[in-house]
C-alpha cells in the first residue's frame, strides 16, 4: 500500500530532517533549531504562546477568593491588555499580580485597618485601582511618581475608580519639597526600587518610609545577565544604568534556586528601613520567582 504522508511532514522531513549526521546530532536542541518541530517549542518563541500559558495556568491555579476579588476590581481591561479566559472572567497579568500581591498583604495583617496609603512608583495605578475597590476603609491613597507617569495613572484611575478620586493624591516625585516628612499607615513600592539610583531610595525611606507604620516591597532581589534570558543585543546604554540601580545589584542567575536563597536573604535585609523595623513575613513572586515580597512594621 502507497503509504501517505501529510504535505506538512512531507516538506520538514526534506527541509529539516534530510541530513542526520553527528554535527546534526550534537546542536538539534539548541534554541532556534529543529526541535522546535519535534518536542519542545523554541525557547525563542516570538509570539504570545509563553506568555498566555503562563497567565492562563496561574489563573487555573487560583482559589475561589481569588476569582472573587478579582470580580470585585470591576473594569481591568483599561489599555487593551492580553487576556485569557477564567471562570467567566478576563484577566490580564498585570491585575493577576496585583490579587497575589493583595493576598500577601490580607493574609500577613490586618488589611482592612489601613486608613491611608502612599505608593511609590505606580506605573498605570493598578494597585491604587485595586485597593481602592477592595479595602473601604482607605481614607487616602498617596502616588509618588514621575510626572508623566502620573498623567497615565490619573487617567487610567478617573476611568476605574471614578467614585474614589477624591481620596488619590498625585505628588510629583521631581519636586522633593513636596514629599517630604510625609506618613501613611502603609507605604507600597512594587516594581521600581530596583530601578531607581541607590540615593533616591535613601531619601525615600528617610522622608517616607520611616515616617510611617508599615513597609510593602515588592521588587527583583538582583541583576542578571541580559544574555541569561537570550537577549542578544541589548541596548548597552540601558544595560549600565540598570546595573547601578537599587540596593541589590549583585549578578545572580535567576533560574538557580541556590543562588535565588541567597539572593532573598540579602534583599530583605537591605530594604529594612532601620533597627526598630522588622522583616514580618516574606515570599518569592509566585510567577516570577525572582521577585520578592516583604512586609516590615516597626518592632513594638
Ligand atoms: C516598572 S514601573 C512599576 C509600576 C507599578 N508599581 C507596577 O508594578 O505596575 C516603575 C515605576 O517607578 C516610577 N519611578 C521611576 N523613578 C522614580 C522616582 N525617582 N520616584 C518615583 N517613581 C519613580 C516609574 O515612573 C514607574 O511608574
């Protein structure tokens, strides 16, 4: 019988697969090879596969709270994000974080006390978003940021939250005169410390942070190597400046769980806003390992 074969394996079998010798057999694995075809997918993948199954199996992976509070931040999908599909909701990455990050902090104290809080560096406001919906006791959420960020947060928020606005404060981090010796009851930095020079995080904690009761952080504990994550031509520029920026610049690889230990234990200790202060809980980033949370309050 006249075996048939699909073209589709008829034109691999020929392009790919029709010169098996040992120098074939030595690199067939390698990202942007062959294999691509036969096991795994590239490691190079250029489209959205990796990314949608990341989010897709953490979202699979929520409890029934999570959903819940997702629920209750109502419209997430500001900006056009990517989303998957779960238990009828949409959710995006973005706001996947920001229930893990919520979760940290509900199960650690005693979230619903908190009456005001400040955020330093907060990107679109998700956070702001998301605690506004979730704690009604919040009396004042205070955003430190760069001017043009504020811009998109306001924005993004007056469409969000158009209810609580007039509990958001917007102080450009540019005009020091404007935050200094200010206090909360809780002060957030998620995402930006890492990226912020080494003395603007000292007058952070000394005008902000240790004026208030309680410290959230959420941020990488090293630098890596750009070609670590197969980026081949990073802009050089970039490269500098990141690795003079935050308190933990050492190299570490961040896919050795040795190195990420170690890495934890020097992240918590150099974010400690001072001596009456105390690590009270910490956990690596659920998806992105490399990333971690702690929550420090003043010792009683
Ligand atoms: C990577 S984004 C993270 C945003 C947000 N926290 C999040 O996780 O979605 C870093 C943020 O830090 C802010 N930022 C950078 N330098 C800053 C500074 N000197 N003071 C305050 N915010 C700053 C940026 O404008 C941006 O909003």
């Amino acid at each position: 019988m006249n075996h048939k074969i699909s073209n589709l394996w008829a034109n691999l079998s020929e392009s790919l697969f029709s010169q098996i010798d040992d120098k074939f057999i030595d690199n067939f694995r390698q990202p942007g090879g062959v294999n691509s075809r036969l096991a795994a997918w590239d490691p190079f993948d250029p489209t959205m596969r990796y990314y949608k199954l990341i989010l897709f199996n953490a979202a699979m992976r929520w409890t029934d709270d999570a959903y819940l509070l997702y629920r209750k931040l109502g419209n997430t999908n500001v900006g056009n994000p990517v989303t998957v599909r779960s238990k009828g909701l949409d959710i995006n990455l973005d706001y996947l974080f920001t229930i893990n990050e919520y979760m940290f902090l509900k199960s650690n104290m005693n979230i619903q006390s908190i009456n005001s809080i400040i955020e330093i560096g907060a990107g679109f406001g998700r956070t702001c978003h998301a605690l506004l919906k979730l704690l009604p006791n919040l009396t004042s959420y205070t955003i430190i940021d760069l001017p043009e960020l504020l811009n998109l947060s306001a924005g993004v928020l007056a469409r969000v939250v158009p209810d609580h606005m007039q509990k958001v404060s917007f102080i450009n981090a540019t005009v020091e005169t404007d935050w200094q010796n200010i206090s909360a009851d809780l002060v957030i930095n998620i995402d930006s410390f890492q990226e912020m020079l080494p003395e603007t995080i000292k007058q952070y904690f000394d005008n902000v942070i240790n004026r208030s009761s309680n410290f959230y952080i959420n941020n990488p504990i090293g630098k890596y190597l750009p070609e670590s994550v197969g980026i081949t031509n990073p802009n050089k520029i970039d490269i500098m400046d990141v690795f003079q920026l935050g308190y933990c610049r050492n190299v570490i690889d961040i896919f050795d769980e040795d190195q990420l230990n170690r890495a934890r234990d020097n992240f918590v200790q150099s974010y400690i806003p001072g001596s009456e202060w105390q690590a009270i809980v910490q956990s690596p980033m659920e998806i992105v390992p490399y990333y971690h949370n702690v929550l420090y309050t003043r010792k009683s």
